[in-house]
C-alpha cells in the first residue's frame, strides 16, 4: 500500500515540477515578447512585464514547494514498516 501512495506522490511531484517550469518558461517568453514589441524603454517594460512576472514566480515557488511537502511525506512513509 505504501508503495502505492509514494508512486502516486511522484507523479503529482513530477506534475509540480512541470508546472514550475512551465510557469517560468512563461514569463520569459514574455520577456522576449516584449522586446519584439519594441518596448524598450525600462519603465515600460518592467510595468507591463512585474504582473506576469509575479505571477509566474509565485506558481512556480508554490508548486516547487508542495513538491517538497510531498517529499518530505514520501519520506516518513518508506520509514514506517509495513503492515
């Protein structure tokens, strides 16, 4: 049974991690956006990139930590003995 739930934390980490990467690869893209907008003014640029780019670290800081929560469960569960 522990075998089970500790596979199934891997996935739903592995999803996190996707997630994460997703969510930075985003603004990035953005910021390449951006500059082929032609907005290369620094003011302009860090008003219309702050909100994606908050919004971007926040998923990415978020999931990364669930991820760690589900590992640090993951743990103490291949610790506990069988029954």
């Amino acid at each position: 049974m522990h075998n089970k739930i500790v596979r199934i934390l891997f996935i739903i980490r592995i999803i996190l991690w996707i997630i994460a990467a997703v969510a930075t690869f985003y603004w990035i893209v953005w910021s390449f956006k951006l500059y082929n907008m032609g907005i290369f003014d620094v003011h302009e640029y860090s008003s219309y990139l702050r909100p994606i780019l908050a919004k971007g670290l926040l998923v990415a800081a978020v999931s990364i930590c669930l991820s760690f929560i589900l590992r640090s469960i993951s743990d103490k569960l291949k610790k506990k003995p069988h029954m």
